[in-house]
C-alpha cells in the first residue's frame, strides 16, 4: 500500500466481501458513508487492488455521465484486477465505451424499446396468470422456482427466438455465472480448468462456455432461418462495415442470456418479499388509487438487484472531496444511491405510492442505462397485477436466502403462502 492509499478517506468494511452480503446489503454503513465519506477507499486484502466507493446519488450520476474520464474498458461487473487480454476475451456490451458502445448497443435496441416490448405483454400476462392459477390452494412454496424464475426467461425466450426446452440450462449456466462465489452454486467443472483460463472466460466461469454452444447452434440455424427475433439482429449486423466477430456475438448473447433473466427474477422476489413483510403497503396497492408503474418503481428501488457497477480512472479526478488518481477502480454503490436521503423521502422505508422515485435499480445518467430495463417493468408491473386480483395477503413461511455475491442482490429461495382475496 502506498503513503497515499494509506491516508485516504476509507470504509470501515470490506465491500468485496461476498459474504458480507448474505444478510442483505450495509445500509448502516453505507448510510454513513453518504454523510461522512461519500467517496471512499475499500483496501482488498486478498491480492487484489482497492477500489474507490461512491455511495451518493449526485456522485453515481457524475460518475455514470463522465464516460471519458470513468472507462467500462477493464471490467464492470467485478472488483478483481485483470490485464487487457483477459478484458478483451471477456468483453460484452457492458465493458464499452462511446462511441463503439452506442454502435453496439443500436443492434439490438429496436428489440428492446417501448414499442418493441409492447407486443409481448399478452404472452406476460398469460403465463404470470397461468402460473397463479397452479399455485391457487398450494399452501406454502418455494417462489423463486416456481414462479419468479418462470417469468423471465420464458419472455427471454421469446425475445431470443430460443426452444422453450432450454430454459432449465439457461437458468442453470447464469445461476452459475453469477452465483460463481456462492457454494450453492459450485459445479465440478470448474475444476476442469486452470484460474489461468477461468479468468480468460465471461464471468470467470466456465458454464460461459456451455452457453457459447448454444449460441453458434442459434446463429447457424438464423443464417439459414431469419426470424424476427434478437439472434436474427445479431447475426445479420453490420458494425463500421463488418459482421460481428465470433466473440463479439457470442459475449453479446451471454450477456442477453444473464441480464436478461437474473436481475429481473431477483427484483419480483424481493418484491414478494417486501410485500409480505408490509401487509400495508399490499392493502394500500389492492384498493386502487396507486398505478402499477409507481409501485413497479418502488419495487425496483427497494430491490436494487445490482449492487454496483465498476469503472476505472482515465486521468486524475477530484470527486466528492477524494483524490482518484489514473488507473484507480471506481465503483458506484446503486444500493447505496437508492437510500440517499437527498432524493428520497423516508428512504428505508417500503412505499408503493412512493411519488417520488428516480431510483436507479437500472443506473442513471450515462449511456450504459439498462437495454432491457422496459422488459423487466413490464414483467414486474404485470406480476403484481395479476396478484393483485387473486392474493389478498402474502405471507413469507419459511427461507428466505440470499445469494452470497458482492454484485448481485439475489434471491436463492424464499418460501411463501398466498391466501386468497
């Protein structure tokens, strides 16, 4: 550590800890940092360099907004250090900056605004509706296998153009993905390969690869078959005259593949939970006079389902008082945003008539704004409506488990009874 790490403003916990967050995430901490130390060092002890924290709202949306100065180039989604071949092999939308971002992200889009999500709300509502109606009269059950995994990755099935046949392995290679430091989530064939090539992979897991084959069965089937469907849009674009690379597509579908499914079942359980744990705030939304999109938001910013976010340093940079110097790691708290007392009212509590509510459960300010973020409202918003008619109260019977990640806000299993209006 050098004289200047060591004299700079620090946090009094090791955000990096993964097990950290299986209780649910710091708040207390991070409510000290917004008012002590909003920008704050996280020393690593475990052969990996610190970060820098940033845990206000005004300060994440700087961060977010300033592409030149906080890169996404080496890496987003984990605090670890890894060299450029490492980032380059392992790069997704998600690991870009302006303007190859915004190129990349313009494939797919059309699939993924408003109007291109509209038209799927009649499948939603069928099967959130259809899988209520089996659960009618059940007593107590595991909701996050029956029920808020089902949604989601049957709808990115439908976006994708992918066999409904496969859902299990999609759920299990991004359960995998994301749950690498979680001993629920260990597979022997991690084992199989050296830290060396794991870290050359997306998610420095090799489940990425067993989802790659089914990537090129799909984009050789779309090159034969086009459809109207998202695999179609990326094996027929062109970006500054080209056709996507083998690992462009591929890190693109992986990335489709997880973001798509993980982060929205994980919002619809905290969302259950949250509803359970405040019959109130159910009552209130049963009665009418609350829209569904207000109470979506609510759910959102309460669950924020990602932790963080990661950039690093272009220059050196003032930001709330702390020196981040070229090279540093930044990483911006979005749960810590969502309870920042200057945009929010009473901000730890649960209110789905929130007026209010520039959460940022799908980031603020800069280009890297969540792709799918109308697909995952969409899905929320109609889960509780569709509850809305049948539950007149949840109640939470047993587990509630949270994945042991320092990125993700997961639900593992949670188990629930619906009683009936």
């Amino acid at each position: 550590m050098t004289t200047t790490e060591q004299t700079r403003p620090r946090t009094r916990i090791d955000l990096a800890d993964a097990g950290l967050w299986q209780d649910g995430p710091p708040q207390a901490e991070f409510a000290r940092l917004r008012a002590e130390t909003p920008v704050a060092w996280n020393e690593r002890h475990d052969g990996h360099r610190g970060f820098w924290a940033v845990t206000r709202y005004d300060d994440i949306v700087a961060v977010s907004k300033d592409t030149e100065t906080y890169s996404s180039r080496n890496g987003v989604i984990s605090l670890d250090d890894f060299d450029d071949a490492q980032n380059d092999k392992r790069r997704t939308l998600l690991e870009m900056d302006p303007p190859q971002h915004g190129k990349m992200r313009m494939i797919t889009l059309p699939g993924f605004t408003r109007r291109g999500v509209g038209g799927l709300e009649a499948d939603v509502r069928n099967r959130v509706a259809a899988l209520l109606d089996d659960l009618a009269g059940t007593g107590s059950f595991e909701a996050v296998e029956t029920l808020t995994k089902q949604v989601p990755i049957i709808t990115l099935c439908s976006l994708l153009g992918i066999p409904t046949d496969r859902t299990k392995d999609l759920i299990r290679w991004s359960d995998m993905l994301i749950g690498s430091d979680d001993p629920d989530f260990v597979d022997p064939i991690v084992d199989q390969y050296s830290e060396a090539e794991r870290r050359m992979m997306p998610f420095g897991h090799p489940a990425a690869l067993q989802a790659f084959e089914m990537g090129r069965e799909l984009a050789s089937d779309r090159r034969a078959n086009p459809r109207e469907d998202v695999i179609t849009m990326l094996v027929q674009a062109q970006v500054d005259g080209r056709p996507l690379t083998e690992d462009e597509f591929l890190n693109y579908f992986l990335m489709l593949v997880v973001a798509g499914n993980e982060t929205t079942r994980h919002t619809m359980s905290h969302g259950l939970r949250a509803l359970a744990d405040h019959p109130g705030e159910w009552d209130r939304f049963r009665a009418g006079g609350i829209k569904s999109q207000t109470a979506t938001d609510e759910i959102l910013r309460w669950a924020s389902p990602v932790h963080f976010v990661r950039r690093i340093a272009t220059r050196n940079m003032a930001l709330a008082g702390a020196e981040i110097a070229t090279g540093d790691k930044v990483a911006m708290y979005f749960t810590s945003g969502n309870r920042d007392e200057a945009h929010f009212d009473a901000p730890d509590r649960f209110d789905i008539g929130r007026a209010r509510n520039p959460h940022m459960a799908f980031g603020k300010g800069g280009p890297h704004f969540c792709l799918g973020n109308f697909v995952a409202q969409l899905q929320i918003r109609v889960l509780i409506e569709e509850l809305a008619t049948r539950v007149a109260r949840i109640e939470t019977t047993g587990r509630v488990d949270i994945l042991r990640s320092n990125h993700i806000h997961g639900v593992k299993a949670l188990d629930l009874a619906f009683h009936s209006a």
